[in-house]
C-alpha cells in the first residue's frame, strides 16, 4: 500500500517550519478555522500535483515576507521514497531521492490525489471553467500526452491571443504568422479534445455506478460532454470565426470553452436538489477513484470540511469504499459528528494554532 509516512514544510502559508508523521490509513486533522488545517492538507495537494487546489498562482503558496516555501514528503510503497517541492519567484523544483526532476511532466503521476471539497458542488452547476480545471488537473494525472498537448496549447493560445491584440487595420502584415499559430493551435485542440471526450465517458460509467450505489437505486445520472467546437471541422470553424476573433481580440473556439453536464433522471443537474446534487458531487470524485486506480494505485484521498455533512451510516459507507485500499486525510473542526468506529480506526492530528 502506498502512503505518506511524513511531512516537513517551511515557509508554506501559515507555516514557518512544520513537521508531521500520518498513518497509512485514516489521518483526521482537527481544528478551529483559520489555523491552518487546509493548509497542511494543501501541501499534500501540491506534492503530488505540484500545485495548488485553491489557485493558480504557486507564489500565493509562500508565506506572507518570505522569498521561498518547500515541501518535503517521506513515501513507502515498499521501499521508501523522498521528494522535496521547492518554490520561488522564478518557479519550481522537484528533487526526488535526491535527483533534480529535470521537467514536472516527468514527476506528475509519482502518486495520484483525489480531494473531496465543499467547492465540489461548483462541478455539478458550477461555471465551466471549474469544470475544465477537474478535466486537466486528473486527465494529466494519468496520461502524459494530455499534459504536453495541454502546456502547448496554453502557450499557443496566449500567443494568438497576443497576436489578436496586435493586430490593429492591417492584417496582411500578420496574415501568416497568425495562420501558423492557428494551424499549431488546432493540431494540440484536437489531442485535447479526443482525450477529454475518452475521459468522460469512461467516467460517465463509473458515475452512474456510483451514484445508483449511494442513492441505493434511487437515482440514474450520467455525464455528458459538450465541446464548443467539433475536432474534425476546426479548421473551418477558425476560418469562419477569424473575423469575430479580430473584432474581439481574442479567440472565440477551442477547448478552452468546453463544458460538460450531469443528466440525472432524463433532466438537467441544475432541476436537483441540494441533496442530489451533493450525491452526484460526492459520486464524481468516488468515479474519479474508480479511473485514476485502472493506472495506478498510489492514491491519496482528502476529505476537507465535508466528512460533517453525511450521516453516520454514509460516513461508514464512504470509509468502506476507500479505507482497505488508500490513505486517507480528513479535516475537520471537531470529531463529535464522526463515527466512534471511523475515530477508532483514525490517527489524530490536533493542530491548536497558527505555526510561527
């Protein structure tokens, strides 16, 4: 089984200097908000993804005065492993048993995470770029040519962008560069989007079980993608929106405005109630487990701040799920509403304030 054994962080949000052992299965951190609960859980995030859940900014993740943070994380899948995550101002490095990772896309995969979050609920109804955050953070988490055709088409993207921008009356001037741009730009949109379109409706299969086992039968759900464009007619979608894209100075097709939705029952997610809606969020992630595990089975599951808002029985449920097979984290602001099973089983982390 493969878990953490420790973490040591510095300078990493609230922390000047922190250092933690976990069990290899149930880990329940509790504490008052504000001191630095999601933040100890934050740096387990980004040790495997090597950023953040909550932005996109990996400065942010340093602590307020200082010039660097790092995270340093002690693994066993039956030898041990030890990887350090340092940021800077100029960016971000992986040392892994001592070796420099010469590129992150070689160093995503090292171990998979899955987090359960209040914020969870903006995938059922949110806006769609919640939604392509979760289809690029865990597609890259398990296939390797995503997250190259991803990083170019960002680049490229901000270069066409750029170039719309420039582009003032005449346009023959700039005519061929931005043919060859849009032409790089399509080739990586349609890997994006072939991959993505595999992605859901694996997950899609995954989902429905999920969300018949925890309604008991009661509920039917799938997932739908809807790109904004078709990938065998990009070309002439670009070609028909080129004028648009010049009046607006930015580029008006692509997956960057995909979405996909939840059809539940026949209707649309936005018709469920908040119950169901949390049953399909809850289900999601619970697929998501189900999909990363046909790679791999270094996965660690986070449960923050949502442990509370299921019964005992549902709390049991979830454990049963997840427990035999993965190390698990929970936070939480007190353990009265837990399971005295689930406690018993659990190694308890208290963490009374802010470290200094």
């Amino acid at each position: 089984m493969f878990y953490i054994k420790s973490i040591k962080i510095g300078n990493f949000r609230c922390y000047s200097d922190y250092y933690q052992e976990f069990s290899p299965k149930i880990n329940i951190i509790i504490g008052e908000n504000a001191v630095g609960k999601t933040s100890l859980i934050e740096a387990v995030y980004a040790l495997g993804l090597t950023k953040s859940h909550k932005t996109s900014n990996d400065y942010e993740m340093i602590k307020k005065g200082e010039e660097y943070c790092f995270i340093k994380g002690s693994f066993f899948d039956g030898q041990e492993d030890n990887v350090t995550c340092s940021i800077t101002s100029k960016g971000k490095q992986i040392i892994k048993n001592d070796k420099k990772v010469g590129h992150i896309s070689k160093y995503i995969g090292f171990y998979n995470v899955v987090m359960f979050c209040p914020e969870d609920l903006e995938l059922i109804n949110g806006a769609p770029i919640a939604k392509r955050r979760f289809l690029d953070i865990n597609i890259c988490q398990i296939d390797p040519i995503y997250l190259d055709a991803l990083s170019k088409y960002k680049r490229l993207l901000k270069e066409r962008n750029q170039l719309l921008k420039d582009i003032k009356e005449d346009l023959g001037k700039y005519k061929d560069l931005l043919d060859v741009i849009t032409n790089k730009l399509i080739e990586e949109a349609k890997i994006i989007i072939k991959h993505r379109r595999d992605f859901i409706n694996k997950l899609s299969i995954f989902f429905k079980k999920q969300v018949e086992f925890i309604s008991s039968h009661k509920e039917e759900a799938t997932l739908e993608y809807e790109p904004s464009c078709n990938e065998d007619n990009l070309e002439l979608e670009s070609k028909n929106k080129e004028k648009l894209d010049l009046i607006t100075k930015t580029t008006n097709w692509g997956p960057h405005r995909d979405d996909f939705r939840i059809v539940f029952n026949g209707m649309g997610s936005e018709l469920a109630s908040q119950g169901q809606q949390k049953t399909f969020a809850l289900a999601l992630k619970l697929a998501l487990i189900d999909i990363l595990k046909e790679k791999s089975n270094r996965i660690i599951v986070i449960l923050d701040d949502v442990f509370g808002e299921l019964d005992v029985i549902r709390q049991k449920e979830i454990i049963k799920i997840i427990e035999m097979e993965y190390q698990i984290f929970i936070t939480t602001t007190s353990i009265d509403y837990l399971d005295s099973d689930v406690l018993r089983n659990s190694n308890i982390i208290k963490i009374e304030r802010l470290s200094e």
